[in-house]
C-alpha cells in the first residue's frame, strides 16, 4: 500500500491511483495545494502494484536528444505562447483519426487534462498554463484508445509522461509522448484562491486568464484576466502569481528534486520557448515566438515530418532554457509562505510581499526615483 512519507517523492502524476485494481487509491489536497495519494487500508488488497508503478522510484538517466530544432509553424503562430508547433502536431494525429490529450482551463477556470479528436477542441488546449493539471482518469483513457488501435498524442510535464509510461508498461507505436521543458508547477489549491482574490479587485466575474498573450511582445508576455466584457493585461513581471512561479517559491516540493530533467521522462520530443533565439537562430528572432524542439527517439523524429524546422547548436539552445537541465534551489522562505497562506486577509498584498527583488527590479526601481528626484528639482527651480 503506497504512503507518502516524503512529499519530495511524490510528482502527483497519478499513476498509482490508476493501477489500483481495486480503486483504493484517491487523490487529496494537502495544505499546501498540491494533490498526493492516500490508499484506504480497509479496501487495499497489498497487491504492490501501486508501488511497482510509481516513476519516482525507477528513474533512468537520458542519452540525450537525436536532434535540436528551431521551429515556427506560420499558420498556428496566432495564439500560441511561442512557435505553434503544438497545434501543428496535434492536428496531424487528430487529422488520422487519433486522439490528443492536454491541458485545458475548464469554466470555472480550474486546469485539467482532456481529449481531443477534432481542430476545435485541440483549442482549448493552447497556450501555457502555469498550474498543476488534475490528470482524472486520462491514463486509463490513454490505454483504452490504444486498445481500440487510435494513435494518441499525449502532452504534459515530464513527471505526468514518466507516470503515464510507467502505467502503460510496454512500449506502444501509436502512443507518441511529448513533454515541455518544465520549470516546475504551482498547486492547484494556491491558483484557485488566487482566480478568486483576482475577482474580487477586478470586481469582475472572470471568464478566462490567459497566462502568456504576447501581442505586445513574445519576451515581455501580458498575463491577461476576461470577464464581463472586459479585459485587464499585466506585465507578467508585475504579477505576484507569475513571479513567485519564476521565482520558485510556489513549486511542488518534488519540483526541487524532480529527476526527470534533460529528457528522463521518456518522452518522444521536448517543446520548449527558444529563449537564445537571438544567438542559436537570430534570422529567427523577430520578437513574435520560436519553439525548440528536442527529438528524443525515432518515433518523436518521424511525427515532426513536414515540419518547417532548423537543426541548431544544443548548447546554444539550451543556454536559456535551464529548467530543462537544473533543478531549481528551495527558497528561503518557501516554508514561510505556505504557513500564512490560508489566513492571509488580502492575498495579493500577502504575495507581494514573498517577491524576491531581482537586480532588475531595482535598477528600474532605482531610474525611477533618479527620474522623481529630478523633476522634483526642475519644480523647485
């Protein structure tokens, strides 16, 4: 019977619920937002499958990519977070009659994984969503697809493609697994309360957030909130949620330790935001959004046919990409975070308060006081 002992080692990828012959297993919030398994003992027959299935417990380290490509698929560009070449995979499997599973904000704007058989429904799975998705029962629709002989593109963060081959088992043709370069994952828990705190100082009833719009630009995205006819764009530097995700403080605690870097997740390709474009393809870099694409087996290089792609330098690639690589440190006050959040008052104000001061932040803080101080003395005079 699985027990978690150490949340470290525990990716939420739901794996083991799903094997459970007996379905003992559930998936429950902890304080923190995040989702683990917890088995009834009264039901659980001690089959060990539960464990057996676990990632976290057989990881294998990677050879490492067969190719490095810089891509843009003119035709998805509009509306996807960088290259499209998401869409323009998605709609080649879904054109053979296959399935696609990814993650899509649902109504109540929770994120969830889903199925896709047609244009319309991949959708709604575009564009970067930076919260833990509930997976549901997608492995076991995974596995009845492939049963029924449909090919199906499966897309998630490394440690949800490591659960989901685990539960497979054996290596299926039809199955193509694709992964993005992850930087970690915010609970589900913190991002709902932070929808609702988001509605109540917009005095609006939101009906879509959009974490990366980059119709002003691809490197300076706008995280943008819909409802009631109106729209609010922030800098996503400026956002509390988007910073403390880029600074670390709300990752969940296997983020920090995740052994499923540089490609050990098993996946066929790696999509990730070409970050060095300016360097690895600058005829490339017009500030409108370049995907990198990492081929990690045959059956990844056969589905990018077709695909307008540019072999690039690995490490050229990679020199802005390091969450593709490095895990990320523990910060200081993580601890500190999550034991104050449930009885913050003003929830925005309490996150604001977790931003770490980048270097950045303070020149611009820095300019605009030497701006202040100068105009003050041009009044003066």
């Amino acid at each position: 019977m699985i027990r978690i002992t150490d949340k470290a080692k525990c990716c939420g990828c739901t794996a083991c619920m799903n094997i459970c012959p007996v379905q003992c297993i559930v998936m429950r919030r902890d304080r923190e937002g995040f989702d683990y398994p917890v088995a009834n003992p009264d039901l659980c027959i001690s089959c060990g499958k539960c464990e057996d299935v676990c990632p976290m417990s057989h990881t294998a380290d990677a050879d490492g990519p067969l190719m490095t490509l810089a891509a843009r698929v003119p035709e998805f560009m509009e509306g996807s977070s960088s290259g499209g070449v998401f869409p323009a995979l998605a709609s080649k499997v879904t054109g053979e009659g296959g399935v696609v599973y990814g993650a899509v904000m649902n109504p109540d704007l929770t994120v969830s994984h889903a199925d896709a058989c047609d244009a319309q429904s991949v959708e709604r799975m575009r564009g970067s969503k930076y919260v833990q998705s509930e997976l549901y029962a997608s492995f076991e629709d995974v596995k009845y697809e492939l049963s029924e002989g449909r090919k199906v593109m499966f897309t998630g963060t490394p440690c949800q493609i490591a659960g989901l081959k685990s539960y497979i088992g054996n290596d299926e043709p039809d199955l193509l697994l694709v992964d993005c370069a992850c930087h970690g994952v915010p609970g589900p828990g913190l991002w709902e309360k932070y929808v609702k705190a988001l509605s109540e100082k917009y005095g609006m009833q939101i009906n879509d957030i959009r974490f990366r719009v980059k119709d002003r630009s691809w490197r300076k995205y706008d995280f943008v909130v819909c409802g009631d006819g109106r729209s609010v764009a922030t800098p996503h530097q400026k956002d509390p949620y988007m910073l403390l995700f880029l600074q670390d403080m709300t990752l969940r605690p296997s983020c920090y330790q995740c052994p499923f870097r540089k490609g050990g997740s098993g996946s066929d390709l790696t999509l990730a935001d070409l970050w060095n474009v300016s360097e690895a393809a600058p005829e490339m870099d017009d500030d409108r959004g370049v995907s990198l694409i990492l081929v990690n087996t045959e059956r990844g290089r056969r589905s990018i046919s077709g695909l307008p792609v540019k072999e690039i330098d690995q490490v050229l690639a990679l020199k802005r990409n390091g969450a593709f690589a490095q895990n990320p440190q523990v910060p200081q006050r993580r601890e500190e975070f999550f034991l104050g959040l449930h009885s913050a008052k003003n929830l925005i104000g309490y996150m604001k308060g977790f931003v770490v001061r980048t270097p950045l932040h303070k020149k611009v803080y820095r300019s605009a006081r030497t701006m202040l101080s100068k105009i003050k003395r041009r009044i003066v005079k």
